[in-house]
C-alpha cells in the first residue's frame, strides 16, 4: 500500500515541474492574443500569376503588361504610318487582302460587277475611320457644288447644332473651338480658298482633321442625348448619356449604327454603306439614308442620289466611288 500511495505523489510531482520547461494551451493562447492586439497582421504573399503568351515562357502579371504594351505601342506606330486619306485606288485590290476569306472575296467581287463601284480611298485605322471618310467625301461634294447649296445650308445648320449642345448641357467653352474650326473649313469652302487639287494636303494634318471629327463627335453626341429618335434604344436617360460619353465623344471610338443615323439626321446628307463580313451570302448588306428598296436594281438607279458612300468591314470604314 505505501508503494501504490508513492506513486500518485511521483505523478503529481512530474506534473507540477513540467510547466516550468512547456507552456500550457491556456498561456500560449493568451500571449498569442496580446501579441496579436499590439501588433499588425501582415497580409499574406502569393506567387505573381503566370500568362501564357504563344511563343514565349510563362510570363508574370507585370511582363504580360509590359509585353502587351509595347506589342500597343507597336501598332499604334503602324498605323501613324498610314495616311488619314488614302490617294484613290482600283477596288480590286482590295481582293488581296481578303485572298484566304472566301465570303469576304465573293462580296467584294459583287459590289465591282453588280454595284458596278470602281475605285475606293482607305482611311486610317485608327478608330475615326467614319468621321474621316464622311468629312473628306463631304467636302469633295461641296467643292464641286456650283450653286454652293451645300456648303450654305451647312453654315446655316452651326447655330441650330449649337442650340442642340446647349439644351444637351455641353458649356461653350468645351466645344467653342471644335465650332470655330468646323465653320472655317465650310468658309474656306464657300470662297473657293479650297479646292479638290488640295484637299489630299489639307486632310493630311492630323490635329486640324481631328477638331472636324470632334465637331461631328459633340454634335452627333447632343442630337442623340436630345432626340426622342433614339430613347427606345436606351432603357434609361443615364444610359443613353453614358453611351455618348463612352462611345461618341471620346476621339478614336469607333462609330456605330445609331452614330449614323443620328449623323444623317442633322445633316441630311445621303448616305450608303456596303456591310462586308463573313457570312456565306454572296451579296453585302447595304445600309441606305433615306431608306431605299434593297435589291440590286434599285440600289443601282438611286446610285445618284447617295452622295456619301462607303464600304465596311469588321471594325473599319473606307470610300466607295
């Protein structure tokens, strides 16, 4: 018996001398959480994700970005080598760039021999591609206007396009200038300062065509925001107004349908576009203002009353004749 009472006390002996070399769960957890209240957690460091770029090795999220930024930089240089407006070529050579894409091909091939179009000028790539087309076919056709009915109701229309950025709330002094510009090119026009001979030169300054489109931009943009035309596209105001500040204003957005539509509203100026894409229909769609019948022989006897005319394929505008 004395034996088996000696035990517990050696038990109890090595219990009471094991704190003094191990914490206890209740002490580590209670200096654990005095640590953590005067101290700051730092947050935790995950590798950098990995993109795969053909070509080359999996790249960090910052060699990605810097890749695809040169790869931007790159194209934006290519582009800056084009013209704004290219010299008039035959529309057969347009056939070589689309020598693999068969749907593209037949419907160029329609236009030549159905539509019987004949030459083109490209425009630069560079999201203006349709305000630049239109203002340099704009301005061939009031050069050559006699009578300069054109170019006067053009002049007429800046104090009405005014009126429009105003009620849109646009202030003067956003769009002053862009005006100022607009009306001294039709100016120029009126008093036979510009002729077609010089037009190639003349559109080939960039900061001077780009106030022209921005003209166009401010006042396509405030005839949507104030024409009821156009709120059935839109469920809300907010939207309607965030579609012009996004997709209109901005220099080098591209245009869309209702862009044009709202162009050839204020304007009146007739307009035709040959839709090339990549269905497998031999005939393009055509897009007609004032609407037209939309088969072969009557796009063919009304050819004469659309001034303006272009042909255009996935994300790019240039000018039929």
């Amino acid at each position: 018996e004395p034996s088996n009472t000696e035990q517990p006390s050696q038990q109890t002996s090595s219990d009471t001398q094991e704190p003094n070399n191990v914490q206890t769960h209740t002490e580590q957890n209670t200096q654990s959480e005095a640590k953590d209240s005067n101290s700051v957690i730092e947050p935790a460091i995950y590798p950098a994700p990995k993109f795969v770029v053909p070509g080359n090795p999996e790249l960090t999220a910052e060699e990605y970005n810097t890749l695809a930024s040169q790869q931007e930089k790159a194209i934006k240089q290519e582009i800056e080598k084009e013209p704004m407006i290219s010299q008039a070529f035959d529309i057969k050579e347009l056939i070589s760039e689309f020598e693999n894409q068969y749907n593209f091909v037949k419907k160029i091939i329609y236009v030549i021999e159905v539509h019987k179009k004949k030459t083109m000028r490209k425009a630069r790539k560079d999201g203006n591609c349709f305000y630049r087309s239109y203002i340099y076919r704009l301005a061939e056709i009031l050069v050559a206007d006699k009578l300069q009915l054109g170019v006067k109701a053009l002049l007429k229309q800046i104090p009405e396009t005014r009126k429009l950025l105003v009620q849109s709330g646009f202030q003067e002094l956003v769009f002053e200038d862009f005006e100022d510009n607009w009306r001294e090119f039709l100016r120029r026009i009126e008093s036979r300062q510009t002729t077609a001979e010089i037009l190639s030169a003349i559109f080939s300054d960039k900061p001077y065509f780009d106030f022209l489109v921005m003209y166009l931009r401010f006042a396509i943009s405030a005839y949507i925001r104030t024409s009821p035309l156009f709120e059935s596209f839109f469920e809300f105001q907010d939207e309607l107004n965030n579609f012009c500040s996004r997709e209109v204003e901005p220099i080098d957005c591209e245009a869309d349908h209702i862009q044009i539509m709202a162009l050839y509203n204020l304007f009146n100026v007739s307009l035709r576009i040959f839709y090339i894409d990549n269905n497998n229909k031999e005939e393009p769609t055509i897009l007609c203002l004032p609407a037209c019948d939309n088969n072969p022989q009557a796009i063919n006897d009304s050819n004469y009353l659309y001034l303006i005319q272009m042909m255009y394929r996935p994300g790019h505008y240039d000018l039929l004749y």
